[in-house]
C-alpha cells in the first residue's frame, strides 16, 4: 500500500486555478492599497508645498527669515509668562 503524500505545510500546487484565486483574493487588495498610498503621498506632497508658499509668504512679509520669526515668537511668549 502506497503512503499517503505528507503534506510539509509551505508547498502549494501551481496551477492555472490557484493562480487565478491567489490574484482575485490578494492581487487586488494590494493594487488598491498602492493607489490609495500613492494618491495619499501626492496629497501629502501638496500639503508640504503649502506649508512652504505660506512660510515664503510670511518672510517676505516681515522682512526675517523664518528661524527670526520663531525666535521673536518664543521670546515674546517667555515675556507673557513671566508678566
């Protein structure tokens, strides 16, 4: 009598059908979840160039650069907590 295969646990039959289901159930999760990263980094991209326009904006403004501006901001804040 023949031994029955023992199956060891990490082999996987590599046919045209568990091909086809392994893609339908993990394929296109994963496609979405790298779209969703890649459209969540374009946003984040956007958000940072903002934040850098309305920091260039403040500067020209005041006439300081942006370390100055924090600084002054600091000091003044020091002075109302000590008043």
């Amino acid at each position: 009598m023949k031994s029955k295969f023992k199956y060891d646990g990490k082999s996987r039959p590599t046919n045209k059908t568990y091909t086809k289901r392994w893609f339908e159930i993990f394929g296109k999760k994963e496609e979405e979840e790298l779209k969703e990263s890649f459209e969540q980094s374009k946003r984040n991209k956007i958000e940072r160039q903002d934040l850098i326009d309305s920091i260039i904006d403040v500067e020209k403004k005041s006439g300081k650069d942006l370390v100055s501006l924090i600084i002054d901001r600091k000091r003044k804040e020091n002075n109302d907590k000590k008043k």
